[in-house]
C-alpha cells in the first residue's frame, strides 16, 4: 500500500471541507459555497479523524481553522453551542481560569478539569464579538462580573491566535494592550471598525500594528478621532477597499479625510460611502483607479445633491466593473459616466430613487457601453421601454434585470406593459435567468401567458 506524503494528505482534506478556497478571498461569499454541502463535507472529515493519529493531527487544525465560519447555521440550538464553548472556555489558562474564580466566576467541572489533546485556539479564526458575547452568555456570572470574563476571553485569542487576517472590532476591551496583539493583529487584511467603541489612540495604535490592510471597513465615522483615522488609512501600503458609514452627528464634507482616501489612489479599487457627505464632492474626480463604487444618499439638501450631480458628471473611471448608487436621481449623470468607461462593467444598481428622469439615457448608454454586464437594477419609464431592445440585443452576457417603476399606476393607458413583455419575450438572451418588472404598469392576460410559454424550457426566476 502507498502512503500519501502529508502534503497530499492536507490538500485531500481542505478539499474536502472547500470546493476551491482559493477562488474568493470573501468571507460572505466563502460562506455561499461551504455551506450547502457543509453537512456531508464535515461527515467526512469526522470519518477521517478516526483513520489513525497522523490523519486526526491533521484533521483537527482544518475543522477547526472554520469553525466559525458555520456558527450561525450549525449552532442553532444551545446544546451545540454549549459543547463549542466548553472546549473554548478549557483552554483558557491556569492563571484566567483562577482569576475568574477568585471573582466569583464559577464554571463548569469540565471545563476546569478535562484535559484537552489539542491547542484548539491556535487553530482558530479571530471570533466576532457576536460569538464572544454568546460564549459570555453561557457561563452563570453577575453583570458586573461579565466585562472581566470578556476580558479573558479575548486575551486567550489575541496570545494564541497567529496573525489573523480578518478582525470586528466591536468592543471596548483594548485589544492592542492584550500580550501577543502584535503577533496577533500585524497581518491583518480586513479590518471592520465600529468607531463607537475605540478611540484616536487605539487608531494610532492599530496603525502602528497594522499595515497591510486591503480592506478597512467603518461604521460610524464622526469627527471625534479625524486623526487616529487617517493616521491608519496612510499608514496602509496596498489598502484596495475603504467603506464608510457616518454618525448622524457628522459634520458636512470632512476634506481631511478626503485627502487621506486620495493618497490612497493608486491602490484603491472600491469605494462605498453611506453618504455624499463624507467626503468634498470634488475628490471623485481624482479616484481614476475605481472598479466599484457604491454611494447611498442620505441628504435632503438640492444645493449639496447639485453638486454632487456635477462632478459625478465630469469623474471619470475608465475600469468601473461595478456601478451601485442608492437614492440619487442622476440618470444622466451616470449615462455620461459610463459612456468613458472601457466596457467591463459587470453590475449596474439603481436604487430609491425619487424621479426617473431620463432613465432611457441610461439605458441606451449601458447597451452602447457595457457589453459584459450580468447584472442590471434600474427604474424605468414606459416612454424608455424601446431601449431595452438594445440592451437585450447588445449585452448577451445579462442574467439579472429589473426594470422598476415608481409605483405610478397608468390608469389610461390599459396594459402599457405589454411592450416590455413583448420585447422581452422576443429578444431576452439565453443568460438571461432573474427578471423583476415594476408593479405600476399593466399587462394583458395574453401577454403574461406568451410571456411564460415563451420561457417554460429556461431555469427562470419572475417576480
């Protein structure tokens, strides 16, 4: 009989637990494709740590490392959580286990008293603090008591976890004084920070931790630590994606924070501001290097919304492959903004809008632009309906469309939406799988059931 090295050995059983890791560096999208065939994967692998002790050596740092990629759909019930938290809780030290003791923290006789095979801890991803608030949740301990068990809790993943590439930090315990935060968070690639729980110093800290961020995601942002903040951005050598969602308590365009996103230019790929506010409209000019964009509007002001419209209209970001703007009426705008784009835009969303002025421009500019889309959400007028003939003729790539209304109900013009069944009918492309219409137009018993006679051979969604 062959023995298989311990290279094929590791590569069988990660192939095992994932189809290809290697295609998405997303842990949401990660997720998408471990967990429909988690159940039988996961069987197998217990199977394989029965084997012999070379193969369970192996096992157990695999299931482990993914461990809490699955949490919120495996641990659906207590008794399964209990049993995770147990063996986390056993490997807390001599010294923590003592001093929550000594403090009237009791847990359980098992925990304190079996023996464990493995450093499981060293084997895991960083928890969110959603996982160390449930942990918490499961030992008997007084309010007050409950910060000091966090406290440990974190300290035994900060000293046993090795540069950890993903961490939320949601919590005020001050991570970066733990022994081992150095270690521990210096090869951070994703970062999430909820700007409620730190302060200006933990972001000059963590800048000085951290500098090979890919991904800096903030939740709300304020002015009240403007410089810890763009010390962390600057300090970045190869930050690609920045999201930020602001207090309401905000002030109006913070142009520091601009000018840290700008020198960050030659990197940066994704943008997503929660606000048009975040940053000087005029900035946009200068992220030549975007292949996605995403902003929401949250302002009522025109004066702002004006000229926010105009300098969206004279950017330019000539390798947009994603287009996602969220309650902005600016049709034209973004017709003029695709039209200097080099044709790989793969996504375009239109969301919340108040008006649809100008809608068809839109649409006539990703069917003379955009021959790789896959996917398009828009709103629509049913004057613009002949656009879509182009666009369903140019774009052979399509799988998702929906053509939304304002909910404006046409009562004169009875089945004013037959014209859109009708060219969807007849020149839909093979890739075309999702497709939403708006509820404000009118359809003919007729059209719908051509429509559906038309597409009963395709694997299509309707709604």
């Amino acid at each position: 009989m062959i023995v298989l090295n311990i290279d094929c050995l590791l590569s069988i059983f990660n192939k095992l637990l994932l189809t290809d890791e290697r295609r998405t560096n997303k842990k949401s999208l990660l997720i998408n494709k471990i967990l429909p065939q988690q159940k039988s994967l996961h069987k197998s692998l217990h199977s394989c740590l029965l084997v012999n002790k070379k193969w369970c050596h192996l096992v157990v740092p695999i299931l482990w490392k993914y461990s809490f990629y699955e949490y919120d759909k495996k641990c659906n019930n207590f008794e399964t959580k209990k049993k995770l938290f147990s063996v986390i809780l056993s490997c807390l030290s001599s010294s923590s286990k003592q001093l929550l003791f000594d403090n009237g923290i009791k847990l359980s006789s098992m925990i304190l008293l079996k023996p464990l095979l493995f450093n499981y801890i060293n084997f895991c991803e960083f928890p969110s603090n959603e996982i160390v608030n449930d942990i918490i949740k499961s030992v008997e301990c007084k309010h007050d008591k409950r910060n000091l068990l966090e406290q440990e809790v974190y300290k035994l993943f900060i000293s046993q976890c090795k540069n950890i590439k993903e961490l939320h930090w949601c919590t005020l315990q001050p991570l970066l004084s733990f022994p081992g935060a150095l270690t521990c968070f210096s090869q951070i690639r994703s970062l999430f920070i909820n700007i409620n729980f730190v302060n200006s110093n933990d972001l000059y800290e963590m800048a000085r931790f951290c500098k090979n961020l890919n991904v800096l995601y903030i939740v709300n942002y304020s002015q009240n630590h403007p410089a810890g903040l763009i010390s962390l951005i600057d300090s970045q050598r190869n930050l690609k994606s920045i999201i930020l969602y602001y207090n309401t308590n905000v002030k109006k365009n913070h142009t520091e924070l601009g000018k840290a996103l700008l020198r960050k230019n030659n990197t940066l790929e994704y943008l997503e501001l929660g606000s048009i506010c975040l940053i000087p409209p005029s900035f946009l000019t200068s992220f030549n290097n975007l292949k996605s964009i995403t902003i929401y509007n949250c302002e009522k002001s025109k004066d702002e919304i004006k000229e926010f419209q105009q300098y969206l209209n004279i950017s330019e970001f000539p390798g947009l492959e994603s287009l996602n703007i969220h309650g902005l009426s600016c049709f034209k705008e973004l017709a003029t903004l695709i039209e200097k784009t080099k044709g790989n835009i793969l996504q375009v969303i239109i969301d919340d809008v108040k008006t649809v002025e100008n809608s068809g421009m839109l649409i006539k500019s990703i069917s003379n632009n955009c021959p790789k889309i896959k996917r398009l959400f828009t709103y629509i007028e049913p004057k613009d309906f002949i656009y879509i003939k182009s666009l369903l003729t140019n774009c052979k790539n399509l799988n998702e469309i929906y053509l939304n209304s304002l909910n404006t109900f046409y009562d004169n013009d009875d089945n004013i939406g037959d014209e859109l069944l009708n060219i969807l009918i007849e020149f839909s492309p093979k890739s075309l799988n999702y497709i939403k219409i708006g509820e404000g137009w009118k359809y003919s018993i007729e059209t719908y059931k051509r429509f559906f006679e038309t597409n009963c051979d395709k694997n299509l969604t309707i709604s």
